[in-house]
C-alpha cells in the first residue's frame, strides 16, 4: 500500500546526467560499469543513503533521485552534489565524468546511441520499434523531474489546475539545449522541440504536451489514459508497457503513486541551479493552490489550445519570449506585455519570502543573466566550432563538480 500525502508535504526531485569521455568527449554508453563498480555487481537501482541511482533508456545516462519522499528541499543540493563527487571518483579509471546540461552538443544519435541492455530492456526495446528511439529526442536528453503528491481528488484538482497553468513558461527558467551536432539550434530548449514530436506515431501519447482539462481520477483515465492504452493496443501484443509509463504529457498525474511528475525542466550544470529552480516552481505552486493568482475556476478554466503557444514560443526563445496572452499576465497580476523572463522576475519578487535563502543567489543569477542555454550561447559566441564547444562544456563540467553556475 503507498502511503498517500497531502499538498506540498512531501517531494521527489530526479536528475538526469550523462558520462562522457575524457579524451574525445563522446558520450560513454558506460553506466552498466559505473553501477557494478558501486555496487560490485550490475545493480540496476542502487540505494545509497539520502539519493538513489539508477539506468535510463540509453546506456550513456544515470538518473539520481531522492531516495523516496523529502520533506524539504532546502539539503538536497549538497545531497546530489556529494554523489556527483562520489560518481566522478567511480568514474576516473574509466577515464569518463559527469556532465550536466539537457543535450550533448556534438552527439550524433545515429552513431552514438546504445540503447541500455540489462533490467527493462525489452520495453525499450520495444519503444525502440515502435519510435526508434536513435533520434535526439530520445537518446539525447537529460532532464530534471518534480514529483508533487496529492491526497485525494480535491487535492488533485487543485494541484493539476495550478501545474497546467506554470507549464508553458519553465523553458524560461530552464532551457539548456542549444546546440546539437555542433550547430546552434536556433531553439533555446532544443529538447522540448523534440518532445513535442518525439512520439508522432502515436500521438496520444504527447498530445499538446499540455495536459488536458481533466480534474479527477475517473476524468484523467477517460480523456487521456484510456485513449492511450487503445492506441498502442496494436503495437503492444504481449502487453508489456504500463500506460502510466506511456504518458508522455509535459505533466503526467501517477494515481499508482498519488503523485504528479513535472517533465518540463532541462536539467542544469549543477544541483544548486536545479534545486533553486526546483524549490522556486513549488513555491509559485502554493501561491497559485492558494489562490493568490486568480481564483481555481480562472486557473481550470485555461485550454491546452490557449496554452500551447505560449509554451511554443518559450521552447524556442526560453526568458525572452514575450507572451501575447493579456489574459493569462492578468492571471499572474501583470497588465502590461511582459516577456517570459519579466514573468519569472515578477513571481520570484512575490514568492521570494517563503524560499530558503539558500536558493536566492541561484536563482538571481538566472534572472539577471538568463538560462543556462543563453548563457552558453553567450560563451560560444560565433566560434562554434567542436573544438570551442567542447572548451565551453569543459567549463560545464567543472560547474557540476563546484555545484557552481556557468557565468561565461
């Protein structure tokens, strides 16, 4: 039986990161190493204290999360950086280190991939069938996760009303994939770009990323789990794929845990900046429960045809799209045009009283000098050839290892 928690008592944060090569700073299709060096033998989960470690769908990627529910978010960085440390310490006979950021910028999926071969490998396998998942939007990307429970349906409704509103600007707190196979993307969050489609075959599974109007478990399942279970029907004969797992929406609601994932985020350089991000969206989560910007009705009232745009613009211009929507700044108290960092700024004035000063100089930093993916542009300027690439996320590298952030 899992234990069920109310509104904001308890969270879980998941990050992704990928092992490169020292020398030629390819991706490493090396975790199944990693892990047996930790655990001296292939240990797909490994509990190690406060943080867990396990695989993802391709062999270059290791996710570390929160080893079950936390109360809060405040220790978390230290948490993550210290088995950062520890897993680069794992890493060095190898040969290969850590590096943060939501895409590899000189990776080419097509000759780089290697799908993960051990635990789960026949779901992936048959996703790999079904998407063929060589492509950027499945083998090259790095996220950071938000894990929100709720206790019942009331609560649900609440918390998915207020999650579907926040969606469409994160791209401007998080994007950090500019750059793909050496070139710029012209896309800030170039992963989200591909998430939208990644799925197209079936195309349930994504939908408008922005998840329907669905306010209780019995609505949730009829609009949009039952939907997908009848669409990958004929591609899953022997029924192995769980339709919780097949829910690809920028936000999906866990009713097998009581919980909603937040999928939207590109993960950072370092825990500091993604746990800053991290605890300041759960803050404007409670103003927005609270009804300190517009009352439920007004949040629930929102379509994901109305939201859309607004999240399409902010995956390719992250902080400086500017949101048309008059409405939706009314939501949020603003009268005049505001672009999406304005927005952020705005909110973290409102909310800055209840975050744990820890995250204050993190979080200033990406307001004043833009998201990662801004910042990088910044570094490589128009020298983006490999070779200043690589120098760039070198520099990346060493902010994971500082728990720093990238100032170019």
């Amino acid at each position: 039986m899992i234990k069920k928690y109310h509104l904001f008592e308890v969270y879980g944060i998941e990050l992704e990161y990928m092992l490169v090569n020292n020398k030629t700073f390819k991706v490493a299709p090396q975790v199944d190493e990693l892990l047996t060096l930790k655990a001296g033998q292939l240990e797909a989960d490994i509990d190690n204290g406060a943080i867990a470690w396990s695989n993802e769908l391709v062999a270059h990627v290791i996710e570390l999360k929160t080893n079950g529910p936390v109360k809060n978010t405040d220790d978390l960085s230290d948490k993550f950086h210290a088995n950062i440390l520890e897993i680069d310490t794992l890493l060095q006979p190898l040969d290969l280190q850590l590096l943060g950021s939501a895409s590899h910028p000189l990776m080419n999926p097509n000759t780089d991939t290697q799908l993960w071969k051990h635990s789960y490998s026949k779901v992936y396998a048959l996703y790999n069938t079904i998407f063929n998942c060589k492509g950027h939007g499945w083998s090259n990307v790095q996220s950071t996760h938000i894990n929100l429970p709720f206790y019942d349906d009331k609560e649900f409704e609440k918390l998915h009303a207020a999650i579907r509103i926040i969606l469409p600007i994160l791209p401007g707190l998080s994007a950090s994939s500019p750059i793909l196979e050496g070139k710029i993307t012209g896309f800030k969050d170039t992963r989200l770009e591909f998430y939208k489609t990644n799925q197209k075959e079936i195309p349930e599974l994504t939908g408008l990323v922005i998840p329907e109007r669905t306010f209780s478990k019995l609505d949730y399942y009829a609009t949009i789990l039952e939907p997908i279970k009848r669409a990958i029907q004929p591609y899953d004969k022997d029924k192995i794929l769980d339709q919780h797992f097949l829910n690809s929406r920028g936000a999906i609601a866990r009713f097998d845990r009581n919980a909603i994932e937040i999928r939207l985020l590109d993960i950072q350089e370092c825990p500091r900046a993604d746990i800053a991000i991290c605890a300041l969206i759960i803050e404007v989560l409670k103003a927005l429960v609270n009804k300190e910007f517009g009352t439920m009705k007004d949040q629930k009232s929102w379509t994901k045809e109305d939201l859309f745009p607004i999240l399409n613009d902010s995956i390719k211009h992250a902080e400086n799209s500017k949101i048309k929507n008059k409405d939706y700044l009314k939501l949020f108290g603003l009268k005049e045009s505001s672009s999406v960092g304005d927005l952020w700024k705005h909110l973290y004035q409102s909310v800055k009283p209840k975050l744990h000063q820890s995250h204050y100089i993190a979080i200033e930093l990406i307001l004043k000098e833009g998201t990662l993916a801004t910042r990088i542009l910044k570094a490589v300027g128009t020298e983006n050839n490999d070779t200043h690439i690589i120098s760039v996320y070198r520099q990346l590298q060493k902010c994971l290892q500082a728990n720093e952030l990238f100032q170019p």
